[in-house]
C-alpha cells in the first residue's frame, strides 16, 4: 500500500510511519488499513511536499498512525521538515514530553512563524482503567505532565477523549475531565470507538455493553484509505460528559479541526 493524503476539512493528516509501540487495546492501526506500517521519514516528508504543491490546505495534522514522541528523535526530526511548508501544526500523543525532548520542541516552535501555530492532542480513554485498556503506554499522570509542560512552553494542548470507551464509567472521565483542567488543557475533543469488520478493535469490550451501543457503518473520513468501520457513539453520553466539562468551566470541541481552528483564530 503507497502513503496517501487527503484534504479534510482544510487540514491533512500525516503519519510517523513506523508502528507504535505503546499497544492500546483499542488501536486501530496495527492491521495496516490506515496507512501501510513502516515508511520512512523522507518518503513521507518527500511525498507530502508533492502533495502540498498541488492541493490548498491551513494544517497539518501529525500522527494519526502511530505516536510521534513513542520515538522523539524521530519526532522531532520529521516536525523540523514539517515547519519548513509554513502551515499551522497538530500533533497527538500519549507520551510523557519533558526534559530535552520538550526542549528540542521548544525550539521548533520557536522556528515556526509568529503567524503560525504549533498545538498538541494528548489523548486520554480512561483513568484507573488505563493499566488494562492502555497497558504500555505511559500512565495518564504521565499524560497531565506533558499537558502542562506543552502549556509552560507555550503550545495550547487539548485533551482528546477518544474513543470513549462504551464500559468505562462516567466517574473516570470525571477524573480525565478535572485533572485535565487542572493542569491547563484549552479544550476536550471527544470522539467514538471505531471497529473494522472483526471487530479486532473493540475485543476487550464486554459484548453486552458494545450491543448497547449505538453504531453505525461509515467511511471513515479523516483516512485518505478510507477504511469501512463501524463507528461506535453514544451521543446521549456524549452530551452529558459534553455538559460535565462546561460545568466545571471547560470547552468541549467536536473534531480536532474545529480545536485546531480555535487555537488559529486566537492568534489571527
Ligand atoms: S498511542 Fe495511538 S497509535 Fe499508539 S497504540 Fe495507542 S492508539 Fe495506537
């Protein structure tokens, strides 16, 4: 399978290309249907200056296959390559970021354009359950460090709830929501649970609870390989974990574009 890009909603999403180690049980992105597994940082970078000369788009969305910082050497590297097409930046991550990693990030946000912006999604499906559901990939504490260290150095961080887990309780997202807030977060994207045909994705979810709820097949329509998933959403939780956020005074956006596109506005 080649590396493909789209434009989606004035942003194209790029991958890291190498597979992730941090094993979430409910990745989809080990069975290749996103994107193929291993390509190397100049294919992409070279494929996407290609890609850019001929199609108009604002953003740059990094990361959808696999973490950037699971390796940040190599992170780092591709986000240097990726400020020199002067569009705004997104990337998302589960990893801890301080010490000399969160200083080499520093440093490319200050490469970047005044008039361009550097944002991160540190995404979170759950809190006590994270030792079962995400079990090597670094702990949500670990998470709130690099929120608030993106935040002193001066990179709006949102926190991505997604997918929301069908069987995980409303009080560990109470637990995301507050200890989020507290370490500075601007905002929460929440998002469903995706399943491919054979349902690999969504295994560890208790089958009763997963009947329950509410799916539907789609395209997916970030994906330039436009996999055929079903797309699990509850959008009564929805709302209510949506209501839960603003009363205790935080914003709540339904797609990362539309986060991204705050973030732009702000500095405008
Ligand atoms: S961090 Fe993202 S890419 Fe890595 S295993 Fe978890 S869901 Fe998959």
């Amino acid at each position: 399978m080649d590396i493909q890009f789209k434009v989606e909603k004035g942003r194209v999403l790029v991958p890291v290309g190498i597979p992730c180690p941090f094993g979430c049980k409910y990745c989809y992105t080990r069975n290749g249907e996103v994107g193929p597994a291993r390509v190397k940082p100049a294919e992409i970078l070279n494929h996407l200056q290609e890609f850019a000369a001929v199609h108009s788009f604002n953003t740059i969305q990094f990361g959808y296959d696999s973490d950037p910082f699971a390796f940040p050497e190599r992170g780092i590297a591709m986000l240097e390559r990726l400020i020199e097409l002067e569009k705004h930046i997104n990337f998302s991550t589960k990893a801890c970021i301080e010490g000399t990693v969160l200083d080499a990030l520093a440093a490319v946000r200050r490469r970047l354009g005044g008039h361009l912006t550097l944002s991160a999604l540190v995404s979170l499906s759950c809190w006590e359950s994270a030792p079962t559901v995400e079990p090597h990939t670094p702990t949500p504490e670990e998470r709130m460090r690099t929120v608030s260290n993106l935040k002193r150095i001066g990179i709006p961080a949102f926190i991505a709830v997604r997918p929301l887990l069908p069987h995980i309780a409303d009080a560990e997202y109470e637990h995301v929501i507050d200890e989020a807030l507290r370490a500075g977060c601007d905002g929460f994207i929440l998002g469903p649970l995706y399943a491919d045909e054979k349902e690999r994705f969504v295994r560890f979810v208790p089958k009763d609870v997963l009947r329950k709820t509410p799916g539907r097949k789609v395209v997916v329509p970030w994906s330039a390989h436009a996999p055929v998933w079903t797309r699990y959403e509850d959008g009564v939780r929805m709302q209510r974990i949506m209501m839960l956020v603003e009363a205790k005074g935080g914003k709540v956006f339904w797609s990362s574009a539309d986060a991204v596109e705050s973030v732009i506005h702000a500095v405008l």
